[in-house]
C-alpha cells in the first residue's frame, strides 16, 4: 500500500493568476496544499478575460492523435501532459464549474456563455473555497537562496509553480520579464518570436474603403502550410485567423502568396479570362467572368498592377498573388509567443532542473499553438501537470 502524505502542512506559491497559474492552484490546493496564488496585476485572468470577449475558445473537439500535432516539434513532449488533460476532460472541468458549453461545426468549443467572465468567476469561487489565497499587485522580482522576492516583500514556500505567461500583451500581464530572471540563473530560456499575429501592410490610398472588410474564400500559402481562413483589412494590414494559422511560416522567412480562386486550377480560370470582353475595361472584364468581390479584384490591383492582359498569365498571377507586406506585426500585439523556458531546462514534471521544487507552466513554456482552444487546453494542462509534479516532490520529500 502506497501511504499518502499529509499535505496540509505545506505551502506552495503560484506565480502568475493566468488559466495555467490558477489550474495549478487548483491542483495543489486539492491535494491538501495551502496555496498562495501571486499576480502582478490588480486582478487575475486579464489575458483570460480578453479572449473571451469574442467568444472564449476553450479547447478544438477532437481526439488526441488529431489534436497534438498541432503543437509542431513540442508535440511528443505535450503528448503525456495533454493526455492527462484532453478536449473532454476540459469540456467536463467546465461543465463542473456551472458552465455548458457547445461544439461549433468547425469543432471549437466554446461556453454557452459565449464569454470568459462567468467561467472564470465560478473558478474563484472554487478556489476560494479550497483555501487558496490571492495576492494581486505582487510581481515577482526574482530569487533569494530559497525564497522567492517580489515588489512587496520576501515569500518563502515549499513548491512553486511559476505560470508567467509569454511575452505578448504586456498591459494585460505577459511581458516577458521573467526570461531575465531566468536566465540571470543559468536556466535555459528560447528568445521570443511573435505567434498567432497579423502581418503589417502599407496599403496604398486606394485600399481606404475596404478597411475592415473580411477576405474571404481564398488559400493562404507559406512554405508548406495552407490556411483557408479568412482575413480581415485593417488600417495596419491583415489580421485574422487566416493569417494567424501561417504566421509561424512568415516569421522564419517563407514567401506569402493567396489564391484568389481556391476551388478551380489555373486552366478553369484561363479558360474564363478567355471570353471576349468586348468594350468593358479589363478590371471589369476579370470582376464579371471571375465574379470577384471588389475586395480581391482590389488586392490583385495593388500587389500586381498592371494586370497581365493574357489570360494564361493572368489565371497564374491569380492563383498565386505575391502578398506584399512588412513583416508581423510587433510581439505585443500577438495572440501568443513562440520561444519561452526550454524544456531541456525541466524535467519530465515540469520542475526546473536547476531549481528542485519549483516548477513552470502554460505559455511560457518554450511551445507554441494556432488558435482554435490549442492554446488555453495547454495552458491548463501543462498547469495541472506542474501540481501533480510539485504533489509528488512533496510526499517524496
């Protein structure tokens, strides 16, 4: 018989008030841990509460060999910890908390609420009546031997899990800082790289009209990757989950083009810019025969004018239109951030191998995720891990 250790004597410090910050809590704190949750910020979730203002994407409906690979080359090591907290068993973890939610059809699900602040309301109720503390305005300034420092003072715990977030959206708490902290330790920290971003374009005078108007039926092309999502016009360029999906693909230089008509090949569209236009001007020739909305006879104009007057040409320039842009937009303005705390940094419960006891979690951990609920179910998934990590390091020690 395995004998269980009494817990309640013990502390943990959870630095960070994000999904994966407040996950680990929660994992402590039911274990018998009394945990002390620190945030930088006057209150918790901020991050949280801003993706659920368009509809709060909790995890993709999908099972685990068709949803890991959408962690790329941190695949194989997210594999046990995502196992450990799948699609359902977040959708149940939700459902426990008051809180029904739905599959869209493209199998994201969302709350029923549509919204992140009720669910993350009913979470700080259980929290709170698991005991576990919050301490807001407490940002975290480093190590003192053992103890942990902060603006406010000096903490002293038996475990700490650190849940600090990437280094996007800084207003909202995810500013980085840490890596310096870390790496001022000889700990192993991957610089940064801006993910599920937009891309910066200098529209030209012309393009004013169509800002805000979404590019839709089109294919996204870089490198190896496809995204048939659509794309919204701004002022400072092109966001969207269209973009988002092929961000990491610009971002480590692969060339951006967009099929403007997806669903026909270059022959089927030649074989229609054939027909004889008569007097109509070539633009309105292309908008008829190819039934364009004026958004993408636009964006043809302003990447590729003048237009090929041969059919031939003009079906290829078409299919493959050289989007011209300036990059991603800045790292702050991300959804979320590649790079982060290497795991060769960590051992296989998250703790830090230089630092025994304290362990990390969530997104600054060195992965990264398109949207679609990748990232919050691996947020909270790498945060229950890291409690369940930091519970066996106390009844072992």
């Amino acid at each position: 018989m395995t004998l269980q250790h009494d817990l309640s004597t013990k502390t943990a410090a959870v630095i960070g008030a994000g999904p994966a910050g407040l996950m680990a809590a929660e994992g402590l704190a039911q274990a018998g841990v009394q945990v002390c949750v620190y945030e930088a910020k006057p209150s918790v979730g901020r991050k949280f509460l801003m993706a659920g203002k368009s509809g709060l994407n909790l995890t993709m409906d999908a099972p685990l060999d068709a949803f890991v690979p959408h962690y790329a080359e941190a695949a194989d090591t997210l594999r046990p910890i995502l196992q450990g907290f799948d699609a359902a068993a977040v959708q149940d973890w939700a459902r426990g908390l008051g809180q029904e939610v739905f599959t869209g059809s493209s199998g994201r699900v969302f709350p029923r609420a549509m919204k992140a602040s009720p669910l993350l309301r009913a979470w700080l109720v259980r929290l709170n009546d698991l005991g576990v503390q919050v301490q807001t305005r407490w940002r975290w300034t480093g190590f003192d031997g053992d103890a942990l420092t902060f603006d406010q003072g000096r903490v002293t715990a038996d475990v700490t899990v650190l849940a600090l977030g990437g280094a996007s959206w800084a207003r909202l708490g995810s500013d980085g800082a840490w890596a310096d902290i870390l790496r001022g330790q000889d700990i192993a920290v991957t610089p940064f790289g801006a993910a599920n971003v937009g891309l910066q374009v200098a529209w030209s005078a012309h393009m004013a009209p169509h800002f805000g108007q979404p590019v839709k039926a089109v294919a996204w092309h870089a490198g190896d990757h496809t995204s048939r999502g659509e794309a919204i016009l701004s002022a400072k360029g092109l966001e969207g989950g269209g973009i988002y999906s092929i961000a990491r693909a610009v971002r480590e230089g692969a060339t951006l083009t967009v099929d403007l008509i997806p669903d026909q090949t270059v022959q089927q569209v030649a074989d229609r810019l054939a027909k004889k236009r008569g007097k109509e001007s070539h633009a309105n020739h292309i908008r008829k025969t190819l039934k364009f909305e004026p958004l993408k006879l636009a964006l043809a104009q302003e990447w590729a004018r003048p237009l090929p007057q041969d059919p031939q040409a003009l079906a290829r320039l078409l299919k493959a239109l050289p989007v011209a842009h300036a990059g991603l937009r800045p790292l702050d303005e991300a959804i979320s951030t590649s790079g982060g705390l290497s795991f060769d940094a960590l051992d296989g419960a998250l703790m830090l191998k230089a630092r025994p006891g304290t362990f990390a979690a969530g997104e600054m951990l060195d992965w990264e995720a398109p949207t679609g609920g990748y990232l919050i179910t691996a947020c909270m998934a790498t945060g229950r891990w890291a409690a369940q990590g930091a519970v066996a390091h106390l009844q072992a020690t």
